[in-house]
C-alpha cells in the first residue's frame, strides 16, 4: 500500500507542478517547454527505457544477492549510453542543422532524458526489490525539488530552459542523495556480461519500439501544431494532453506498479499459469478503474478548467481535452491492461504492430479530417490512432488464446460507470467551481465505489478487505 501511495504522491504533485509551470511561463513559452519535454521523454525511452524495463522484469531481491552481474550490466550499459549520446549530440548540435526548437532547448531537453532515464531506472530497481521506504524516499526528494526548482524557475525567470534546467536538477539530485542505498555489492563493470544484455534486449525491445511510435504521435502532432499555429496553439495542445493524461496514468499506473510486480513475482514461484490468471485480474481491476475515471474526468470538466487552469487556456483546454478523452483511455488501457499479457509471456514482439497501426491512422486522420481553426483535427486523430492500435492489439491477443477477465467483471464496470454518469449529468449543468467539484467527486465516489463494493467487481472488495484486516488487527478493532 505505501507504493501505491507514493507512486500516486508522485503523480499528484507532476499534475501540480505541471499546471505552476504553464501557469507562469503562459501558453507560448510553456508550448516550447512542453515540446521540449516531449523530446527528452522520447529520447529517454528510446534509449534507457529498456533497463527501466529488464529491471522491472528480471530483477528481485533473490537476483541482486545472487546474481549481481545483471546489475553490473545496466548500470554498465546506462553509462555507456550517456557518453555515447553526450558525443552524439555535440555532433548533432555543431552540424548546424535547424530544428523546430533552439539549441539550447534541444540540449537541455537531452540533459533531462537522461537525468529521468536514471530516475526511473533507479526507481524500478528498488520497486522491484520491494523497497517501499527507499521508493518514498526518493518520490518526497524529487518532488520537493521540483517544486521550487521546476516551479521557481518558471516563476522568476519565465523561461522554459530554466524551468527545465530546475526539472534536470530535482531529478538527479534525489538520485544523489540516495545513491548509498542503492549500491549493489558486486556491480563493477568487469562485471558485465554482454548474454545478459542481448536476453534483455530480445524481451524489451519490442516494448520500447511500441512505446517510442506511441509517444511519436502527440510529440509529432505537437510539431505540427506549432509549425502551423504557433507555439501558443502549441501550449494550449500540450496542457490539454499533459494534464489528461497525467489524470489518467496517475490512476492506471499506481495500479500497474503493483499489479505487475505481483504476476511476475507469481511467474517466478508458481509458473505462467497463476501468472497468467493474476494478469487477467489485473486487466479487470484496469478497466474497472479507468473506464470511470475518464468517464468522471469528462463529467467534472467544467469544475476543473475552472477551479485548476490558469485564465490563459481556459476554453480550449476544455474542448481539446473533451476530444483526447477516448484516446487516453485506450492509450491506458493498451498499456497497463492488454501489454502485460505479452510481456509475461516474454512475447513483446506484437506490441510494435499495434504501435505502427496507430501511427498510420494518425496520419490518415490528419490527412483526411477538415482543416480547423485550431487543433481539433489533431486532437481527433490522436484519439483514432490510439483506438485503432487498441483495436488491433486485442485482436492480434485474442490469437494467442491468453486467459482474458470475467465477461462479468467488465459489464458491471461499464454497469457502474452508467450508473455514475447518469447521477453526475444534472451536476454538470451546475456553475462550476469548488463546491461543485466537492459534491461531483462525492458523489460519484460513492456511486461507483458503492457498485464496487456491492457486486464485488473485479475482487476488488475482497483485496480491500484482505489489505484492512492486519490494519484493524493492529488498532484492536473486530476483523472484517
């Protein structure tokens, strides 16, 4: 549970210091910020996400105690893909090619790629340790950091390189000031071995590829956005995107941290088969949790543009949000819900179809769909790039014959999602603000935690009361 906890912490406080940044840098910078972030995470997960990935996969607390040469051979591999990308980009930098974004942005959202490549890295390594006090740890410092250095550097200076030059520091130095806790003893680099890198490489690629053609699709659509309305479209775009979907992974990946870790510790003891059942229940408890979540999100929209956005991209936030909405959900739910079924099986290589079926309809979409005012016609493409790969992904699973959840897990989901939506609509119409924020949030906590509850969807009653029972057993109060 303190996972879970801080992993949500985590998320909680990049929503918030997303919306500080964008609110004192404006749309124009803070749409160069953004894109200039959206470059570093997909140079970060082109070329480190993938010992983010073995170390999640492969790495235990049995592994570092009796096999330290995996260790050794990603933080080997992490520093040798830092020299050779510190080459490169001097290279790229001198050749004097243009790019959308300065030099300078260019060269610090590199720097941030690796800086979040070795948070994340380094976080994976001590989740899947099961080292809930270190990961806290680390989530407080980052977070703490980040809040006047990100935040402190959008404000005094108004600059997107300062804003991210403070990102760069918060997330290196919470590395830092941990780095004693987590040495490994025997991780030198003579170490390393280069089998271990190739069976690493064969299982994560794939993932990588898939998740770099996904990411390519809001960080092309985002270029294209301030190519042809400027970089305060570009800002108005990338809030409605970042703010959506950070909403959306908070909840699905606070989940998957966990839930994942759990069918490969299964994988481990008791083989592919409860590996397996454990993953179906985990795709129930997904869509059982995100299905309302997005639902929820599109219900109290107008509350939220006006209790948390900042004046500047009121409005367009709200109707490109609106229009991303079914796209985040399936993005979601490829990710945290259908992947893990390849990826416990060590079968990644499907992944990258679907990814490439999304690119295309992206493309197609923008190439078909009425020229706006704005970028509507972006937002909508996006959307049916990530339900076509859905689509797609389900049907190539679907092959394989995998252990899929309870039919009526997913129909009480939807069932308690209507039932929540048809409560909630007449609130909708209300003038928004934070009393009605309050009670659409009450409410519709209630409804569907009630729904929950009473039909035990997705067992998600019975891991409740599992997770109470030692807390009531240690407060003295009667076991559930």
């Amino acid at each position: 549970m303190s996972v879970l906890a801080a992993y949500l912490f985590n998320t909680l406080c990049n929503f918030a210091i997303g919306l500080l940044v964008a609110k004192f840098l404006g749309p124009a910078e803070y749409g160069r910020f953004a894109l200039a972030f959206a470059v570093a995470i997909a140079v970060q997960v082109a070329f480190f996400d993938w010992l983010r990935l073995g170390a999640t996969r492969f790495y235990s607390e049995r592994v570092r105690t009796e096999d330290p040469a995996l260790r050794a051979t990603l933080d080997t591999a992490f520093v040798v893909i830092t020299f050779a990308m510190a080459i490169s980009a001097c290279l790229l930098l001198l050749s004097g090619v243009r790019f959308t974004l300065s030099n300078g942005l260019i060269a610090l959202s590199l720097v941030a790629a690796v800086s979040n490549g070795m948070f994340d890295y380094n976080t994976a390594l001590v989740r899947a340790r099961f080292h809930n006090r270190l990961y806290l740890r680390l989530i407080i410092v980052k977070n703490a950091l980040a809040l006047f250095l990100t935040g402190g550097g959008a404000f005094f200076f108004g600059s997107a390189k300062m804003a991210l030059v403070g990102s760069i520091i918060s997330l290196s130095g919470s590395i830092i000031t941990a780095r004693a806790s987590l040495h490994d003893d025997g991780t030198a680099p003579h170490h390393a071995n280069l089998a271990i890198v190739k069976g690493i490489l064969r299982y994560s690629l794939p993932i990588v590829a898939a998740n770099l053609l996904y990411l390519a699709i809001p960080l092309a659509n985002r270029s294209i956005v301030a190519i042809v309305y400027g970089f305060s479209e570009t800002g108005q775009f990338s809030l409605a995107y970042d703010i959506g979907s950070k909403a959306v992974q908070a909840i699905a990946s606070t989940l998957d941290v966990v839930l994942f870790q759990i069918a490969v510790a299964l994988h481990e003891r008791d083989g592919p088969t409860k590996a397996r059942a454990q993953v179906a229940n985990n795709m129930a408890i997904v869509i059982a949790i995100v299905l309302p979540t997005c639902t929820g999100i599109w219900l109290i929209l107008p509350s939220i543009e006006h209790v948390i956005v900042p004046v500047a991209y009121r409005g367009p936030f709200a109707h490109l949000l609106t229009l991303m909405m079914a796209g985040l959900f399936s993005q979601a739910i490829i990710q945290f819900g259908i992947n893990p079924i390849f990826q416990i099986a060590k079968r990644t290589a499907p992944l990258v179809g679907a990814a490439v079926v999304a690119c295309f309809v992206d493309v197609v979409l923008i190439y078909l769909l009425p020229k706006t005012s704005d970028a509507s016609g972006l937002a909508i493409a996006q959307t049916g790039a990530y339900i076509g790969a859905l689509c797609v992904l389900i049907a190539i699973a679907s092959l394989a014959k995998p252990q899929w959840p309870r039919p009526r897990d997913i129909v009480l989901a939807a069932l308690g999602t209507g039932a929540m939506t048809v409560a909630l609509l007449p609130l909708r119409e209300h003038d928004p603000g934070l009393v009605t924020l309050a009670e659409q949030v009450i409410a519709g906590t209630l409804i569907y935690g009630g729904f929950v509850a009473a039909f035990d969807v997705a067992n998600m009653r019975a891991i409740m009361i599992d997770r109470l029972r030692p807390i009531m057993a240690r407060l003295g109060l009667a076991p559930l």
